[in-house]
C-alpha cells in the first residue's frame, strides 16, 4: 500500500513549502496593514478602494488574455518551442489588447463609474495596474515552470511590501485617504513591471523576432479561456457591485475586509497549487496508472485537510476582530467563515482543473464557469436583497462548491484518472 509520507518527503512539499511562506509573508503584510487602513479609512473609503479592486480584476482577463498560462505550458514543450520567441510575442499580444482594452474603457468610463461607484477620472489606473501586473506575472510564471521559489518569492515579496510603506507614507504620514492607497498600487506596479522587463531581458527571455505561429499558439490557448477567466471575475466580484448599489458603499467596505480576512484560505491554495502544477505534469507525462492512483489519493487527503482548515479559521476568526481591526470595522465578521467555505472549495477546484490544462482543452471551462457565473448573477441579487449583505457571502460559498464539483466531472472526462475509492483499495491489496 503507497504511504504519503513519500509524498511529504519529495521535491513538491520542499518548494510547496517554500511558496506557502512566501505566500504567507505576501499575505501577512496586506494583513498587517488591515488594522492601519481600518483605523484611517472610514467604511465608504474602503468600499472605494475595493471597488478599484473589482475593476481590476474585470479588466484584467482582457489585458494580456490569460496567456501567461500559455508560457507554462510550452515551457515543458520547450524542445519543440524557442520559448524567448515565445514569450515576446505573448508581450506583443499584451500590447494590443491592453490598446483595445483601454480604448474602450475610455468611452465607457463614465456609466462604469455610476455602477461602480468610482471616480471617473481614476479609470485610467485600472488599465494601467491590470497591464503592469501581467508582465510582473510573466516573471513569476517562469520562475515557476523552472521551480526557482526562491527568486519567484523575493521578488512577490518585495512588490508587497513596497506597497504597503507607500500605502502607509500616503495615507497615515500625507493623510490622502483612499486616494493613497491607489497612488501606491499604481507606483508600484509599474515600477516593478518596468524592473520585470528588465530580468526578462537580462535572463534571454526576450527575442524580438516576429511570429505568427506563436501568437496564433497562445490565443488558441488564451482566447478560449476569456470567457472562463471573465465568469470567474464575475462571480468574485459581482457580489460587491450589488452591496454598493443595493445596500450602500460603507457595506462594501466591510464585507470587502471579511473577503480580505477569508481569502487566507485562497492564499494557502494557491501557493500550494504553484508548487503541485510542476510536480503534477511531470508524473501525468509519465502516464503511469501506479502514480495517478498515488495523485489520487493525495487529493483527497488535500480536500479533508483544507476544509477542516477553513471550518477551524472561522470558528475562531470572530474572536480577535474586535481588538484587530477597530470598533469601526467589527460588523466584518459575519461573513468570514462562509468566505472560508467558498476558498476553501476554491482550492478544492485547482486541484481538479489542472487535468483540463494539461491536455489544453481550455475551451471546454467555459460551458461550466459561464452558466455559474450567470447563475451566481442572479443568486446574489435575490439573496442580498433578502439577506442583505451576508447573502453575498452565502452564495459565493455555495457557487464555489457547485463549480468545484462541475469541473470535477468534466476534467475526469477529459483526462481519466482513478478517482473510484473502491478502485484504489482493490489495488493496495493486490
């Protein structure tokens, strides 16, 4: 019978290990920061700062279309490919979608600003954050499919907490609220993307010779999964968009810090998943069933592990909000452990998403994460005018399931592998 401390022994929880510290300390400075911004910034202040959150992320599966993506998977094709080609006509495509992403931006920028409750004339800094942002995530994406957590954690870390003593410097020490939080995002963002083309240069991943094939290769990569990366912005932020507009500003900031305080769970998924991604592609190449019965295994291991995680993180999460984040803030707590919930099925869903990756039927996400997004449309209206704001919370907890569970069934479609128990146990005992 296969015994997981194998597993635990290998290179994955070595730099697993690494990422999740990484991650940690990436997640920990935001968190740190939570108590100052709470204590500096009224509820509707922070609602404006989430809401340029929420910009972002819709804009962002327009500006570079995902296909950082497409970078990892031909890095292990890389025999066949010259991946520096490859990755400057992904930064051209970069270049031509953020031009169009932009110019509509612009002629729509007043009716987004009345939906979303920003100001107008700070639209342009969303399409200048979410371009900034893929070239940084370029950087990071090859460190990745290198496993080099080292270099990959410096320089996420070093991006975070630059931003947070700007964010401090500008809001504590010059007193521009909301204002200051978003200067700093934008002069950070830019800046390291300014220093991220730099390395890329410096390190050969730059090759300016024009290739139709390539760029051909990473839309058919990228392209089909818009409509998947834009459902899933959907889902993650409609539920604010309907709290501003249908209860108020003050409440997006609130539920906004619960979001903040449960996406712990989402950070500990995703450092984890960079990490399995390298390992898993390189035993799924192997196509050997003895292993794929070892994954398995290991998966399920991962789904008690986290959800027994994310239930004890919210039962005790209510306890120090009070003293963590000010009197102005404690309504926040309500919505923690349905968010727990929601990442924790999240991480769930990574871990069963990557077979469709791996065979590259990326167009087949979008039947499954565009009818929920569409359905999660409507589950928040009807429950945040029922419930108010914690209906939000309850349906990103119960969309996050049913997505889990969807593309569950659909990856062991495409990519069968040994997820019958019954299956698993008959092969220990032979």
């Amino acid at each position: 019978m296969y015994n997981i401390r194998s597993i635990f022994m290998s290179s994955l929880f070595k730099s697993s290990f690494v990422y999740t510290l990484t991650k940690a300390i990436n997640s920990a400075i935001p968190f740190l920061l939570l108590p100052v911004m709470t204590r500096y910034l009224n509820p509707e202040d922070y609602g404006v700062v989430a809401m340029f959150g929420v910009l972002l992320s819709f804009v962002a599966p327009f500006t570079g279309l995902s296909i950082h993506g497409a970078i990892a998977r031909h890095y292990y094709d890389r025999d066949e490919v010259d991946m520096p080609t490859y990755v400057t006509n992904c930064l051209l495509i970069l270049i031509s979608s953020t031009l169009i992403a932009g110019t509509i931006f612009y002629f729509l920028a007043e009716p987004i600003s009345n939906v979303a409750s920003f100001p107008e004339q700070w639209m342009w800094a969303v399409i200048v954050v979410s371009a900034t942002q893929f070239i940084n995530q370029v950087n990071l994406t090859l460190w990745q499919v290198q496993v080099k957590p080292i270099p990959y954690g410096i320089y996420q870390v070093s991006q975070t907490a630059l931003n947070m003593g700007l964010s401090i410097w500008f809001v504590v020490g010059l007193g521009l609220a909301w204002q200051g939080r978003i200067q700093a995002q934008i002069i950070v963002s830019v800046s390291f993307a300014l220093f991220g083309m730099f390395l890329l240069y410096k390190n050969r991943w730059i090759k300016f010779k024009l290739n139709k094939s390539y760029i051909k290769s990473a839309l058919n990569f990228g392209v089909p999964l818009l409509p998947h990366a834009l459902s899933g912005t959907i889902k993650a932020v409609v539920d604010r968009v309907f709290i501003t507009s249908m209860v108020s500003l003050s409440a997006t900031g609130l539920y906004s810090v619960g979001y903040q305080i449960g996406s712990i769970i989402g950070m500990l998924g995703e450092s984890f998943n960079q990490a399995y991604v390298p390992w898993l592609y390189e035993r799924l190449k192997r196509d050997k069933y003895e292993e794929k019965v070892k994954i398995v295994k290991f998966t399920y291991v991962y789904f008690a592990a986290i959800l027994c995680m994310a239930l004890g993180l919210g039962l005790f999460a209510p306890w120090f909000f009070s003293f963590f984040l000010g009197p102005k803030f404690t309504g926040a707590n309500a919505y923690v452990i349905w968010i727990f919930l929601g990442f924790a099925f999240n991480g769930m869903y990574m871990m069963v998403v990557n077979y469709i990756f791996y065979v590259q039927k990326t167009y087949i996400l979008a039947w499954v994460t565009f009818s929920t997004a569409f359905i999660s449309i409507i589950l928040n209206y009807f429950a945040i005018k029922y419930w108010g704001a914690i209906g939000a919370a309850y349906t990103f907890a119960g969309m996050s399931l049913v997505t889990f569970l969807l593309v569950w069934i659909l990856s062991s479609r495409v990519y069968p592998m040994p997820w019958s128990l019954l299956k698993i146990s008959r092969l220990a005992n032979e």
